[in-house]
C-alpha cells in the first residue's frame, strides 16, 4: 500500500500531507536557528556569572 492510500484511510487528506511536506524544511531551519540561540545563551550566561569583581564582593546584578 502507497503512503498516500495509507494516510487517506487514516483520514488525512494529500493535500495536507503535502502542506507537511512543504513545510518540514522550513521547521527544520527553525529549529537550527532556535538551536543555535540556546547555545549562544547558555554560553553568554556562562561568561556573565562567571565573572568575579577585584574586590571579591559578589556582583549585585539588579544594580547595574
């Protein structure tokens, strides 16, 4: 049995898979980019509360 006599018995239409099809590139590009977000945070936070003042006191961040 095809995929498209599969999906029209489990009552999705073709045109709909179809709409699927079009849009997984797209999704895919999104998730890369929110992917590469995380990480560009996780590595900024990283460096932010990494950093100790000369003083040694602890950085009060709600005051800068």
């Amino acid at each position: 049995m095809k995929t498209g006599e599969l999906a029209e018995r489990a009552g999705v239409s073709r045109r709909l898979l179809r709409h699927y099809e079009e849009q997984r590139p797209r999704l895919s590009e999104r998730i890369e980019c929110l992917r590469r977000n995380r990480s560009a945070i996780a590595d900024y936070l990283h460096t932010v509360l990494s950093i100790k003042p000369a003083n040694g006191d602890p950085i009060e961040w709600d005051r800068l």
